[in-house]
C-alpha cells in the first residue's frame, strides 16, 4: 500500500515538441548593468558580432586577429560568447494545467468500472525545452587597434593616395564588422590616427601622421612667438586657423584632425568643447611609438631610438622621455636592438617563470633523496 500523499505533487508532462532554447549565462557586470538601467528606464544597447578571419601579415609574423568567439558587446565592454557544454540536462518549465486521469486501481472494489472516467485538470509543469548546453560570456580585451590596422587602407601620401576601391567601407561600417565596443572601437580609430574621405574610412601611415605633427608643432611655436597662447588650452578651431593661415600644409583636413585628436591629449571643457595639449606623457608616448612603427624594420638599437625620440619630441615633452613609456609596445634583445610590437604579442607567450610547476615524477625523486 502507497504512503505517498499524492494530493501535493504537481504533475509533470514532456511536450511533444521541443521549443529550441539557448540558455545565456551573464556575468555579474553585465547583470548588474542590466538591473540598474531597468531602474533608469534606459536599456543597454546589446550587440553580437562575428569576428573576422585571421590576418596573415607576412612571414615574419604570426597571423593576427581575434579568437574565434563571436562576441556580445554593451557600449564599452566586450565579450567573448563560448558554448558550454554539460552532462546534466536543464528544463525549461512552463506551468499549464494537466489533465489527471483517476487510477482505477484506487477505485473501491465494490464500485463498477466505469467505462469513461472523469478526467479532471490539476496545475502542473510541463517541459517545454531540455537544454544540454549553455551560452557563457567572458570578459575580453580585443586589440582594436590591431584589428584597424589590418582593416583600413594605410593613406602616406597626398600626392599619390590609394587607390579608391569599388566599394569602398566607411567609418560605421567599419565599426559595425570590428567585434569590440563601440568605446573600445574609438579609441582603436584614434590610436591609429584613422579618418574618412568621401565615406571612406582610411587610416595615416606613422610617418605621415609624424610629418603632420611635427608641422602643427612648428606652427602653434611660430604661434606662440608673435602673441601669448595658452598652450593648454588650444581647441580644434584654434588649430584650423593655424593650417589656413600658413597654406602649406596640403594634407586633407580629416587627416590633420585626425592627428590632433590621436597626438594631443584631449581636455572636455565646461562648454562640452575639446581642447587639447602636447606637453604631457600622453603626446611623448605617442611620438616614440610612432617613430617606431615608421621605421619599416620596426626596430633601432637603443642608442637610435633615443636619440630619434628627443630629437621628434617637443622640447616640453624631453623631461618625459623614458622606455617606461613603451611599456608593453617594445621589446629590447640582450644587443640593445628595440622593436615594436602589440601588447597582445607580449601577452601571448610562455607562463612567467616565478609559476612553474614541478612535475609528479620530479616531486617522487625529490622525496627519494632525503
């Protein structure tokens, strides 16, 4: 005889047909995002993007590119998307309510069967979907600006610019097929001192945009001898004036701003305008790396480098001059010869020695010997 009170158990049935379900887990940073912009009344912008193929960039060099994740992005975070696989299966219920057809074995042995029982309904469960497998999100910090540099079309010269493709991508298309937020995506475009001609989106060779520099340099100097600048203060219209009055400087527009914005450190006023300056770290960091990437063995003995730096750098940045800079964008071999690389090279390699781990086998010899 059954003891169970059946009279609590809530009915479970399978559908027939499965409803496909993918079950997304998200991080805290991403909960927490979601929960507070619910309170706010202003849902984040998700996006999932495909990352491209892999770049090969010559024989010298590994084939760069993203993992193959697709990757889920809010406006400033990026996401790699992994599949998740598990040996437990998980149920996605929906409650519904279940016919109960009653157990002829229960009926009192004195009643008739009865040729059509009742049936009755009870609120249950049924299974609408049984997934095996989840979608996890990790954290990632793409190389966007590696990423720019192997998508947009390098610009070295007005006198002979590149050839202008059939189709060619602009800015937003561009933004829409790089797998990274769209933050992380803008500040890629400055670092690489990129801009657009015609919806166009192109990118300034280092030694151009080096050449432009050092022109906007020499102008905000000539500037400054004839009246008294503000050199902290010096805004985008500022340096507009600067180009129109001196004439020779023959470069589109978009490229000259182009090198404001990726060589002066910007400042947001109180009006919401940008102002900018080039006596800080920020703008020394940005002329010794591209005195690196301009040379086309992307590499100098020390000795050349520094002597390069001091001599491109303006006189306020000299004080600022140190390879603690370039810290993660150089290496230097035991004969002094420095060489650029991306933060994600250095990244990429061997586990630091301080982690090694001794094998079972050195740990069993080890104890033999006492």
């Amino acid at each position: 005889m059954s003891t169970q009170d059946d009279s609590k158990a809530i009915p479970l049935a399978f559908a027939h047909e499965q409803t496909p379900v993918r079950l997304l887990e998200l991080p805290p940073s991403l909960l927490s995002l979601i929960e507070n912009s619910t309170f706010q009344s202003s849902a984040p912008v998700l996006k999932i993007k495909a990352p491209p193929k892999p770049i090969d960039n010559g024989p010298n060099t590994t084939p760069t590119g993203p993992t193959p994740f697709a990757v889920l992005t809010t406006a400033t975070e990026t996401y790699n998307i992994r599949s998740v696989h598990s040996s437990n299966s998980i149920f996605i219920l929906k409650p519904v309510p279940i016919p109960i057809i009653p157990d002829q074995d229960d009926a009192d042995s004195d009643t008739e069967m009865v040729d059509d029982p009742v049936i009755t309904s009870k609120p249950g469960m049924i299974v609408t979907s049984t997934c095996a497998s989840h979608l996890e999100l990790l954290p990632s910090k793409p190389n966007t600006e590696l990423l720019l540099q192997s998508a947009l079309t390098e610009y070295k010269s007005f006198e002979s610019p590149p050839d202008r493709p059939s189709e060619p991508l602009s800015k937003s298309q561009i933004l829409l097929n790089t797998p990274v937020s769209d933050a992380e995506f803008h500040e890629g475009w400055r670092d690489v001192t990129a801009f657009e001609i015609d919806n166009w989106a192109l990118r300034l060779s280092p030694s151009t945009a080096l050449q432009i520099f050092e022109v906007l340099i020499s102008l905000v100097l000539s500037r400054g001898q004839v009246e008294e600048i503000d050199k902290d203060e010096m805004g985008m219209h500022f340096f507009n004036q600067l180009v129109e009055q001196d004439g020779d400087l023959e470069y589109p527009p978009d490229t000259i701003r182009a090198v404001i914005r990726g060589a002066f450190e910007s400042k947001k006023t109180e009006d919401g305008s940008m102002v900018y300056s080039y006596d800080t770290p920020y703008t020394t960091k940005w002329v010794g790396k591209h005195i690196l990437l301009s040379n086309p063995n992307k590499s100098f003995t020390e000795r050349e480098f520094m002597e390069a730096w001091r001599s491109k750098a303006p006189d306020e940045c000299e004080k600022f001059v140190d390879l603690k800079l370039l810290e993660g964008l150089h290496t230097r071999s035991v004969l002094g010869v420095i060489r650029y690389i991306h933060s994600t090279d250095s990244e990429g390699g061997a586990a630091p020695a301080n982690k090694k781990k001794n094998k079972w086998h050195e740990k069993f010899a080890a104890g033999k010997k006492r």
